[in-house]
C-alpha cells in the first residue's frame, strides 16, 4: 500500500512513522500490509498493544493466511504487549514481562539487538503510545531513539511503527519525526455526509513519493486499499 505512492522500494533498515487519529483505518491497514508481506515470502513481527493476539490471527486469517502455520514455520511472531497492559501474564511464546522500559530495553539487548540480520523482515507495531501510559515522556522517547529504531537500522529489517496523534507533547513528535525515514498519516475527514478514510506520505528521505491525501478503500474482510 505505501509504496503503491512511492517511486521505488523503501530500503531494507528503514524506520517508518505512522500517526494517525482514533477513528482512522490505521489498524486495518497494518493488518493489511502485514498479509501483504507474509504473502510474498517474508516474515512478519506484529507487536500488539491494541488488540489481543487472537484478534491478530483472526484479522489476518480474515485477509486469506493461515497464521497457526505461519507460526509454525516461523514466518510470523505476535508478540503480545496487549496483555501487560491489562496487568496479566501473557500466554503467548512472544511476550515482554512487563510494559516499563527499563525492562523492555534489557530484552532488547539480550534477545533482539544480538539476531542476524532479517532484510526479508517486517516490524509492525500497532501503537506505540501505549508505553507512554506505563513510563514518563523522557524514558519513553529515548527507549524509542536508543533501542527501536537503531535496532532496524543494524538488523536491516523494515519497521512501521504507529502512534496517537494529538495525545504526546510537541516535543515527542519532534522527536520522533527527525529520527525516522518517513512519516505517513491516516485520518478520517467528514464532507457534508460524506466520512472519507484518507492516508498520505508526509515525508520520506530516500524515496521519491507521492504526498498528496489519498482516499482508502475498506473491503469486506477490511482490507485497506488505494482508492481508485
């Protein structure tokens, strides 16, 4: 779907920003991009703080995959983060302890920052304003700079990560914004009694693209597509 609006592919290692409002097709369009990838051979990490693993499964199996064998053959992890929010234990094979940085960057460094390099994968994350609700701004963002997006950049995988528009303070966005390679927005825009879903690439650095709002089109298995 993104580089439907590109002029060529976004290398491998590159961190892309989503922000997009409440009522948006963000989380359809992960979905969609996520099924995407796995359909053409690649293998896909989908963090999920916003809905449960198996709403994961569900939606993606909706988009024509079968997750339990992707599982099994190692072509997709759900790492669940949903589940610490609501101060359980996770079941999940995929899973961090808790949501506090401090112990998210530990499990950075012993279990993902030592992983070959992985330019056949995709990191999804949902939404990332959810760690703000469990840690300060400060710790927050600098878990972000010093661990997320450096650890695509040395592994090579492609990272997407989504946020809240409108909740964090300016300073966060800034942030943000001048540490990723581009920055793509989803929202819902109402015209009389006409609900229009839209997206459009903000900015990218290495890739020409088309930057102009785009409608979206929600299929019956809400799949999101460009709308013609």
């Amino acid at each position: 779907m993104i580089e439907d609006l590109t002029t060529g592919p976004i290398a491998p290692g590159s961190n892309l920003l989503v922000e997009f409002t409440g009522a948006s097709q963000w989380y359809n369009a992960s979905f969609t991009i996520a099924a995407g990838w796995l359909k053409t051979q690649g293998t896909v990490g989908y963090s999920c703080s916003a809905h449960s693993p198996d709403e994961i499964r569900s939606k993606l199996d909706r988009l024509g995959l079968n997750c339990e064998q992707l599982e099994r053959e190692d072509n997709l992890h759900i790492n669940d983060m949903y589940t610490a929010t609501l101060g359980q234990k996770s079941k999940e094979k995929f899973a961090p302890p808790s949501l506090k940085v401090a112990d998210l960057s530990i499990r950075f460094s012993r279990d993902i920052m030592r992983r070959p390099p992985e330019p056949e994968a995709l990191i999804l994350a949902d939404n990332a304003s959810t760690l703000a609700r469990f840690n300060d701004e400060k710790s927050f963002v600098e878990f972000i700079l010093t661990r997320s997006i450096p650890s695509a950049k040395m592994l090579k995988y492609s990272q997407i990560a989504g946020i809240i528009t409108g909740i964090h303070s300016p300073w966060v966005y800034e942030q943000f914004e001048a540490a990723v390679d581009g920055i793509i927005d989803f929202k819902v825009e109402e015209e009389g009694k006409t609900t229009r879903d839209l997206m459009r690439i903000r900015s990218l650095r290495n890739v020409g693209y088309d930057r102009e709002w785009h409608e979206l089109k929600i299929g019956e298995n809400f799949e999101v597509t460009l709308a013609k």
